[in-house]
C-alpha cells in the first residue's frame, strides 16, 4: 500500500520495533523516523541501521507544525503510524503536564499537519488503558465506555477522540488501535518485566504494588507490531482495533515467573504502597481484529517471556548505558535537526 512511512516515537520501544519490522517485512518501503529524543528516546534502540538508506531518523517533535509539515512534504509521506508518547502512568501521577502537551496537543498538531496535506492513512496507537478497569470477568471489546483512569489514559484518550474527530470531521484517513502491555526487546527500564528482569540480575528488590493480584494481559511487541501493519494495510477508515495478546497473569505471578527463569531467590519481593487509582484487571476482546485484519498473535506468553528474559541477560551494556544514563550521548544515527 505504502512506500513512504512516517512512524513518530521510532527511538522508544515499540517504535524501534516497529522500525526494524517494516524494514524487514516490507523491503521496499522508506522508514522515517521523528522523535524528540526524551528520556524513553534510545538512538541505541536502531544500532545496525546506520547504513541502511530505506531509514531516516530525524530529531524533532510532534508538536512542532513547521518540522511536521517539512518532513511530511520532504519525504513524500503517505502514510503515518503514530507512536510518540509521553507513556509511563507513574510519570503522569508525578507530573500530568507534559503527557497533554505530548500526547493530546501534540497529537493535534500532527494531525492538522496531516490533514492540510493529505494522507491515505493515519494509524492512533492507542491502549487498553483507555477503556478504565475491569472486574474480575469479562474483556474490553471496541465499544467499551471510555473511563480512563490516570492522567496518561486519559491523555491518549483525548488523542484517540481528536483522531476520530479529523476523521468524521474533516475525512482524514484515520484507524485507532488499542493493545495491551507490551512486552520484548528495547523496554526502557521503568516498565514492570525489564525493571524485574534488571532488578533480579543486580540482585536488588523488586517492588510489587499493593497485593501484587493486578491484572494484565501480555502482548509480544512483534505481534504488536504485525497488528499495526495489518491496521494500516487492511483496516477500515475512522475503525477502532483492540489487539490483545491473549495472556492474562497476575503481576505477582509474573515476576514470581521472571525470579524462576533467573534462578533468583522470592525473597527478592518487596511489597510497596500500591499506586493512586491502580486499575485492577485489563483483558482485550481481540474478535475485530481478528475478523477484519485477520490478525493474531503468534508469541505464546511463555516462550516469549523466556526470550525477553534471555535478551536482557545477554544485553547488559544495553540497560546498563540507560541506567547510567550513558545512552542520551549517543549520536550513531545522523541526527537531521529542524
Ligand atoms: P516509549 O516511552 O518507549 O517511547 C516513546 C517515544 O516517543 C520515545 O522515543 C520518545 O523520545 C518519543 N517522543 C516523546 N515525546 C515526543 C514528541 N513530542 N515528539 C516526538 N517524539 C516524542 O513508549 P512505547 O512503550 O514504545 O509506546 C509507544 C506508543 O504505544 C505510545 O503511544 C503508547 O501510548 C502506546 N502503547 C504502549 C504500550 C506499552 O505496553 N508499552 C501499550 C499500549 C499502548
């Protein structure tokens, strides 16, 4: 469908993943990059692609209209996967700000970009955490009440509700995707499995909030990230698609898992004060995107915890340059200022 792909948040998690499965997955296609480089921005996330022409990362941030306008006309932009984010929900508790700044009016911004120019498609990638807390029973599906809980959900939902609106308001071609926890390669170490995986390999506790019996549901990053090009390829235009992985744990029993597979010692829990507003249980209805994109996840949640686990082990230089802070330094792939 697309030759030439805008992905914002390309140096974060998913967005590094997502990079270098488009490359992989769709030979053809020109990759540009735009991030701001915050904290959750990793240059070291893309290592191997400085040489490879079909990628270009350029420094500059959503909110930014005249950047936004002159990569979008630069590189010939059809179509925009939307992935930058202010996205850890402890951050938001301590400071809301800058989350709508990010990811309410800088998704507006991108979005007026968008459409003054013309896209044949804009894929919102949203969360589960959009849709607020789940009882014990039961799953989200596309049609769920929107009930967001901390200022980062509600944040992405007012992104999502902004990208709907361009769409019935203006026809901008637009699909919101909401998945559930991500997990793989490249997770900063702020978010629960690499900070359990780093914590236990150090030795160090690892805190559980309250009772440790929150639920969520584990989605591998590359099934994540084959829904996303599945969305973009085959989704129907102003459609929301929830991707779920299928993988429902409890976190306690999660990082009981994460000690076993270490051979580290329970012991190593420590309980902390729960979080304000901790949403107790998510689960996806993942029955559209099955019917309509004809996606599932492939990654049983086992295999790929245990291949997670393992990267992280044989990645030390990795998440030790982002402890030490040693990472913001690098300057690998030519930075493209604005
Ligand atoms: P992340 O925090 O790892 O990465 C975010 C990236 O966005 C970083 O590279 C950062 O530098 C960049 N960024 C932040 N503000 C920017 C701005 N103003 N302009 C340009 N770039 C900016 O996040 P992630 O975990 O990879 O999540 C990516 C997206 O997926 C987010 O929109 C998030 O809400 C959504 N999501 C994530 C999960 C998850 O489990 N990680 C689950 C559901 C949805």
């Amino acid at each position: 469908m697309s030759t030439n792909v805008l992905v914002t948040g390309g140096c974060g998690f998913i967005g590094s993943n997502l990079v270098r499965y488009l490359l992989r997955e769709r030979p053809a296609w020109k990759v540009v990059n735009l991030d701001r480089l915050t904290y959750a921005g990793n240059l070291e996330n893309l290592l191997g692609l400085e040489d490879d022409a079909r990628h270009v990362f350029v420094h500059g941030d959503v909110g930014d209209r005249e950047c936004v306008e002159r990569v979008l006309q630069e590189h010939a932009i059809d179509c925009v996967l939307h992935l930058a984010a202010e996205s850890h929900v402890d951050r938001s508790i301590e400071g809301p700000a800058v989350f709508v700044t990010t990811n309410v009016l800088g998704t507006q911004q991108l979005l007026e970009a968008c459409r003054t120019r013309g896209l044949r498609r804009f894929v919102q990638v949203s969360t589960d955490e959009v849709y607020g807390s789940l009882g014990p029973s039961g799953a989200f599906t596309e049609e769920s009440p929107l009930q967001p809980s901390s200022p980062y959900s509600a944040s992405k939902t007012g992104a999502d509700l902004l990208a709907l609106a361009y769409h019935h308001t203006y026809g901008l071609d637009v699909v919101v995707t909401r998945c559930s926890n991500n997990y793989g390669r490249y997770q900063f170490p702020e978010k629960l499995i690499p900070r359990m995986v780093v914590n236990a390999l150090r030795n160090q506790k690892l805190p559980v909030y309250g009772d440790g019996q929150h639920v969520r549901d584990w989605l591998h990053v590359e099934d994540h990230c084959q829904g996303l090009l599945q969305a973009l390829e085959r989704g129907r235009a102003g459609q929301v698609y929830n991707l779920g992985g299928g993988a429902e744990r409890k976190n306690l029993d999660l990082v009981k898992g994460i000690l076993a597979a270490l051979g580290k010692p329970e012991s190593l829990i420590e309980f902390v004060t729960d979080r304000p507003g901790h949403d107790r249980r998510y689960a996806i209805d993942p029955a559209k995107s099955r019917r309509e994109l004809g996606w599932t996840p492939r990654h049983s949640f086992e295999a790929g915890l245990a291949d997670t686990v393992r990267w992280y082990v044989e990645h030390p230089e990795w998440w030790e340059r982002v402890l030490s802070g040693e990472y913001r330094r690098t300057v690998t792939l030519t930075r493209r200022g604005h």
